[in-house]
C-alpha cells in the first residue's frame, strides 16, 4: 500500500503500543499509522544529523516579548448584556442542566 522505505518502527510495534493504549484499529490504519510514524521518526533523525554546536537552546521558535498584556482594571460587563445569548437565564444568572445529585 505504502511505497517501501527503511522502518523505524514495524506495524507490530504499533499494534503493541495500540494495545497498550487500549485502541483497536484496523488493518488499514495500522498501516497508515506505521508510514506516518516512521516518516515522523526519519524525520527526527534528519534533525539529529544537524550540528547545533553553540546555538542556545530556545523555549519557542520565534522570540516572544511582551506576551503578556498588562493587568488593567476595567469595568465589568453588564449583566444584562453578559445573558443576551444565553439558552435560559434565572435572574441574573445563566441556568444549567443540574449536574451534582
């Protein structure tokens, strides 16, 4: 089905880790989860094969500043405007399926 390629991970060892994860595929996604897998795994390797002699390791891809907004205090939305969408509302609440017996 797939085009044949070197395996870094066999379908057998998909379906152990399958069991292990109490999941049942068929045969065809078994197949398709190897190619995928392996090509995840060749894929690794490839990364592995670059030197990364002196470069820092980073927490993202790309540098974050200021992620943050500042933590201003502003005035609350009106009650009434809060519950305009609201399937059913008591009040000034929103009413929900009662969920604790």
């Amino acid at each position: 089905m797939w085009e044949k390629q070197e395996l870094k991970i066999t379908k057998s060892e998909v379906e152990y880790v399958a069991h292990l994860a109490r999941l049942d595929f068929s045969e065809e996604e078994k197949e398709k989860f190897t190619f995928q897998l392996n090509n995840i795994l060749m894929y690794v390797d490839k990364l592995n094969q670059v030197d990364t002699t002196g470069i820092e390791p980073v927490s993202h891809a790309i540098a974050l500043n200021n992620a943050f907004r500042e933590d201003l205090v502003k005035e609350s939305l009106n009650p009434e405007l809060s519950l305009v969408n609201a399937p059913e509302a008591r009040g000034p609440f929103f009413r929900v399926p009662k969920v604790i017996e």
